[in-house]
C-alpha cells in the first residue's frame, strides 16, 4: 500500500508538474496523501489508472488536448442498464472522481482541474478533466465561434471559469453546441464545423448549405471526405480520441 501511496504521490505531482503555486501547498497536498485511507488510496490509484489507460485523459495531463469529458450513472441501478464492461468503467471513475471532489484537491494545481458536475444530465453525472493552459489556448484562437454562439462580451477567462464551476453543466454553458463541443474537446475546428454539419443533416430537417442544390447533395459530399480518428490508429494503447475527421493538415 505504500507503493501504491508513493505510485500516486509522484503521479498527481507530474500531473500539476511546476503548478503548485507555493512549496507551502506542495507539504498540504504530500499531508493529505498520508492522511488516506488504504482504502482511498486503492481508490485514486485505479481512478488514474482508469483514465490514464482505458480514456482519453492522458491527452489532457500529458498531451495538448484541452479537456475530456467522463461521466457515471447517477444511481447505482443505473449500472444495471450497462454493458459489464462499461459498469465496471463507470464505477472506477465514480469512485475516484467523487473522493477528488470530497477531498477539493482541485486548490492545490493551478493549470489542471477535474471538475464532477452536481446536476445529472440523463441520470448521468459527468465530470471534466481540463487542461486550462490548453482549453484557454483554444478559445482564444476561436473567439469569434464562442462569441458568435454565446455572445460578445464572453471571454476566454470568464468561459473557463463557468466550465470548471460544479454548479454548472457543460453542455448548458456552450448552449448545446456541437461545434463549440469539439473544439473544447480538441478535435479541431474545420472537424467540428465539417462532422456537426454532418450530424445536423441527419438529426434534422434543413436547408442545404451554400453551393448545393439539396441535402443528399452535400451529405454525400461531406462523407466523401469523412472518416473516423480511430480508423488511422494502429494500436489500441493509448486510446486514441474518438471523433469525425474530414482529410486535413489540421486532421
């Protein structure tokens, strides 16, 4: 159990690598990995195993992906409903992610956060893993998609700061935008315009876009150049992120 102990010590301490923002907060968080349970320990150690290995977290702790969305069943029989495997999955991530939010381990890192949303969405809870750095980046370069969506005056800052509040719900804060969806997620804007597009197509009943004469038309066009990210992988560790791509340089 010590093992295990010193394994997430140095884990979460890569993870907030050169983000504490004092060496005062740096002893708080060493205290409270002693002060858990063997029990907790066993808990966080297969919560970041779990994501690390069977998600797409490790792209936001050690990569450049802005955040990743994870979620579990609001009720215990809500597992019922699921497929072994995915109860399992969502169980090893409840876990983890609800003693992270008990002990607020989120004060000590400054650039990381894993937030647990507290409204259900579905009987489902979700939680955000945010790399901040990262997610500020790509909002800044979208700007003008966010404020088109949600209005001028928002920002960068005050967007982050409603994402990684757990009041809140991700999807209500980018108003159930499937573009602004893929971009925070970080798929790529010309992937999220050209996949959303795609997935508005099929879901509902619309004109055809600029330069097309019908909606079989364009859906035919935009599948031409459509695949998933999966297909191009050639291992299955690490997952790679799942998404709609169309043939680009940013692809």
């Amino acid at each position: 159990m010590r093992k295990k102990l010193i394994v997430i010590s140095a884990l979460l301490i890569v993870l907030v690598g050169g983000c504490f923002s004092a060496k005062k907060e740096t002893k708080e968080l060493q205290a409270v990995f002693r002060s858990l349970s063997p029990n907790e320990i066993a808990v966080l150690e297969t919560f970041f195993r779990t994501l690390l290995s069977e998600s797409q977290g490790g792209y936001v702790l050690y990569g450049n992906k802005p955040s990743c969305i994870e979620g579990f069943a609001n009720r215990e029989e809500g597992g019922l409903f699921l497929a072994k495997w995915l109860h399992i999955f969502t169980i090893k991530l409840k876990e983890g992610a609800l003693l992270w939010q008990k002990l607020d381990l989120n004060k000590y890192c400054k650039n990381y956060a894993i937030i647990v949303y507290d409204k259900p969405v579905d009987e489902w809870r979700h939680f955000l893993l945010v790399n901040k750095r990262e997610l500020l980046r790509v909002i800044e370069s979208n700007l003008s998609l966010f404020q088109y969506v949600l209005g001028p005056k928002v920002t960068p800052s005050d967007l982050l700061a409603q994402l990684v509040n757990s009041n809140g719900n991700f999807d209500s804060v980018i108003n159930y935008d499937r573009v602004l969806t893929g971009i925070l997620l970080g798929y790529g804007t010309q992937n999220s315009l050209h996949g959303t597009r795609l997935e508005n197509i099929s879901l509902s009943a619309s004109m055809p876009t600029f330069g097309f004469q019908s909606l079989e038309e364009e859906s035919s066009w935009l599948q031409k150049d459509h695949f998933v990210s999966i297909e191009k992988s050639e291992t299955e560790v690490p997952m790679l992120p799942w998404f709609g791509c169309c043939q680009s340089k940013e692809t």
